[in-house]
C-alpha cells in the first residue's frame, strides 16, 4: 500500500468533501491509503473578521498550499470558489472531480415564497452578492453572519429569519431543512466554481497521474469559464459577480451577472464559444463595459 496524505480543513462539510474525493481514489487506485491531515486556515482561526475587503486573498486555503509547498501534504481538496483566481506558483490543480448541483438556496425559520419574501425579513449573509440578489427581489434586510453550514442554519432559530447557502453544501452534508427555497439560477447566478472540488498537488508529483482519475472535463470547462469571467473583472469573493456555465458538446454556454459595488446597478449577459478562457475574458470585458455605460 501506498500512504498519502491528504490536506484538509477541519469542518463537516471540508472532511465530507475530501473523504468523498478519497473515496473516489480508492474505487481507481486500490493500493493508495490516505491520511487525513486538517490544517487550519485563516478563515478557520479569525472566525469573527468580517469577510471585507480587509479578509486576505485566499483567507481559506493559503495555509493548505503553503503546506502542500513544504511538503507537509501530498495533495489537497479545496471547495475551488475559496481559490483566488492567480494560480500558486509550484502548484496545479490535477483534477475537478464532477461538480454538485451549483445554486443557493434560501433556508428559512417558516414558509415563505420566494415571490412575496414578507418586507424587511431578515437574511443571514456575507456575500455581496447575495444580498444585492435579494435586494433585487425583496425589500429584506441584509444580516452579515459567518460560520459552518449547520451553525449558519442554526441562526435561523436565533439570530435571523432566513440564510442564503450554496446547495451543494446541504447535499453533502445530507441535510434536509424544513423550510427550504431553490433560487432560480437564471436570477440568483452563483458565485464562480460553486459546487466544484479541486484537487490540487505539487508541478511534476507523480501522485498526479494518479488524481486525474478523479477528473470531470465538463466540470472544468465550466469551472475555467467562470474563474476566467472572475478574474477578467478583476474581482475577488468580496465582488457583487455571479457566473454559471454549461457544457453541452464540447460547447460552453456563460452567463454573468455584475453589480455596482454598491449592489444597485447590475448587467448580466450570456455567451458561449469553445474556449472557457477567451469565453470568460470576452463576457466579462462587455460587462463592465455596459456597466460603466450606466454610470460607473
């Protein structure tokens, strides 16, 4: 057998995610055996800083590079919208297993629908971009939280009267909420790469012959194109941006959304082409365009 150790975060979802990859592994490699090595990140360690623009780049996974680098680990699973757009010098992401479903949801303390949100509800969220979504639909209240899924979905009884999660993450987990709402994607576009997985592993390992077992092309078209749009925008995950792509016969279909920083003004957009990263640069680079156009 062969042992390999394998860098993680140390959450539910973060160990679901990567004993699932492992898993994955061990179906097309039976002599690999994996040890399990939780690294705490910054996002993990300064849980009450406010994801601003005063959170570092790549907040949740430096450290887990950094140790990928040293050698401390032979590869990582990262949730891959926590990337930053620029590639680590010394590493490449040697596979994009196949993607969970990529919207939100919003989980509530009591029925509601999605249409008539009672005015001034009050919404659990730090992404801009989920709250100039909201915004867009209802006359809420936008309530910044942080936290793992299942303690964000706890302040529903406490603190809040509904939070915004990405789906996947409730899927991994086998969560079943009692009051849950499916955002429309072709409103509510998601963060770039939401839903997707990267295994990442040093240039020239040789363990990365083995990780591409795990790897998914119409996942990493798609992902590709919604990271090229993020940073053609040159936008971090502080920036009011959703993207979702779609593969169908080798073609990929884009659509964004961008926001004024303020959230008020927004433009979105659809193209497709062959290439994820022309595609990306392309939609993003009319976008701001049309966005400038309506007054900066």
């Amino acid at each position: 057998m062969t042992r390999v150790r394998v860098g993680t975060r140390g959450s539910e979802l973060a160990l679901r995610q990567t004993r699932w990859v492992c898993g994955l592994l061990r179906q097309a490699h039976r002599d690999l055996e994996f040890e399990e090595i939780v690294i705490r990140t910054h996002g993990d360690i300064a849980t009450g800083q406010p994801l601003d623009h005063d959170f570092p780049v790549g907040g949740f996974v430096s450290a887990i590079e950094t140790a990928l680098l040293e050698g401390r680990i032979d590869f990582a699973v990262h949730s891959y919208k926590d990337l930053p757009t620029a590639e680590t010098d010394g590493l490449v992401i040697a596979a994009v297993p196949p993607r969970e479903v990529p919207q939100d949801v919003l989980i509530t303390r009591s029925e509601v629908e999605l249409h008539s949100l009672p005015r001034g509800l009050r919404i659990g969220t730090s992404s801009p971009r989920r709250a100039a979504q909201l915004r867009r639909v209802a006359h809420v209240t936008i309530v910044p939280i942080r936290g793992n899924v299942p303690t964000r979905i706890a302040k529903v009884q406490s603190e809040v009267d509904a939070v915004v999660l990405a789906a996947a993450g409730i899927r991994r987990l086998g969560l079943r909420p009692a009051h849950m709402i499916e955002l429309p994607v072709d409103r509510f576009v998601p963060a770039p790469a939401q839903g997707a997985l990267a295994v990442q592993t040093r240039i020239g390992e040789a363990l990365a012959e083995q990780l591409v077992a795990l790897e998914d092309a119409p996942s990493r078209l798609a992902v590709e194109a919604e990271r090229s749009f993020l940073r053609s925008i040159h936008a971090g995950c502080h920036t009011p941006v959703g993207a979702l792509a779609t593969v169908r016969n080798d073609t990929i279909s884009l659509h964004g959304q961008l926001f004024s920083d303020d959230g008020a003004r927004m433009v979105e957009g659809t193209e497709a082409s062959r290439d994820p990263h022309v595609l990306g640069e392309s939609l993003a680079n009319r976008l701001k365009r049309e966005l400038g156009g309506q007054g900066g």
